[in-house]
C-alpha cells in the first residue's frame, strides 16, 4: 500500500512537471522564440582581432582584394575641444575585375568608449575609393573625430573596426550592412 502511495505521487510529480512545460500561451497570436539548435553545416563566423599590421584577405572569385592599416594621422584641432583623426586604410585588388568601395571607421578606446561607426565617420560619409583595377593599390582617407578631454584615452591603445561595403555602380546607392568587418588591435601610443 505505501509502495503504491509512492508510484502515484511519483506519478502526479512528473504529469504536473510536464504539464507545466508544455503549457500553452494564453494569447495564441504571440509566437514563442525558438532557439535554433546549432548544426554540422552551420558555419560560425569569428571575427578576431588582428595586429595593426596584419594584412586580411577579403571577397573571394574575380572580386577579392586585401586590405591593411596605412596609417593614423592626428589633425590639427580645428574646433576647441575636438580632435580629428585620420586613417589611411589600404586596400589592395587581388583579383581580376575592378571593385569599388566604401568603408566606415570605428575606434573604441580601452576604457570601451566607441568614436565613428556606420553612417558617422568622415562626416557620416566614410572613406570611398575610386574604382580599383586588378593588382593596384589605394589608401582612401576617413577620418573620425573625438572630444579633446578623451583622446589621451586612445593613445592607451584601441580597436579600429572598419565596416567594408562594395560599391556595385555610381547609381546605386551604398547600404549600411557591411559587405566585410574586420576589427585590428591598435598599440599604445600609435594614436598620438
């Protein structure tokens, strides 16, 4: 008899636990979120930080090209409390078709205070490159400005993420998801 008081309790104990997990909402126009379960063919995109003088390869086929840190340049200050710095990015054609493009720099200082971006560097226009033919060269100049009093924060060192979107004609208009990102380490005192 207390072996069967057991089993039914068990019983209730597991019918109550399912019955909670299973349980419906009571408003049936919101869909729960599902968490996607992770496949043998999803393909996890890292996007590690890389040292100033790392060169990355990027697209693939007839359209690929490579693109590095040139250099930094510290403007002279052209409004008070502002200071403007400037980043050559190069980008080299590696492949067999011309391409032209249009990045956007991002700094972000040790302390995580972020500086440009999307839509925000070089006065919200970013670098743009003339067209590139294959196996030529072109650093294109953007700039991102930031307050006098955190600047000393980014000679500390930084990140410099640089958002790369392809340019497909003159008519077209450039849209804001990147094409590319790639993120370098910059080293102490570089910026300053």
């Amino acid at each position: 008899m207390v072996m069967n008081k057991i089993l039914l309790s068990g019983c209730v104990v597991i019918l109550l636990v399912i019955a909670g997990c299973t349980s419906i909402s009571p408003d049936t126009n919101i869909t729960q979120p599902i968490s996607p379960v992770p496949t043998p063919s999803d393909t996890v995109v890292s996007n590690p930080l890389l040292p100033v003088n790392a060169t990355v390869v990027l697209g693939t086929g007839e359209k690929q090209f490579t693109a590095s840190v040139d250099s930094f340049e510290i403007d002279p200050q052209s409004e008070p409390g502002k200071q403007t710095i400037t980043i050559y990015v190069a980008v080299k054609n590696t492949g067999t078709v011309p391409v032209q493009l249009v990045w956007f720099s991002r700094l972000t200082d040790v302390s995580g205070k972020i500086y440009g971006g999307i839509g925000i560097s070089h006065g919200g226009n970013g670098a743009r490159s003339g067209l590139i033919y294959p196996n030529i060269t072109e650093a294109a100049r953007d700039y991102v400005v930031v307050p006098g009093a955190d600047f000393a924060q980014l000679s500390r060192g930084a990140i410099l993420d640089v958002y790369f979107m392809e340019k497909k004609s003159d008519t077209d208009v450039i849209s804001m998801v990147p094409d590319y990102h790639i993120r370098w380490a910059i080293d102490p005192a570089v910026i300053a």
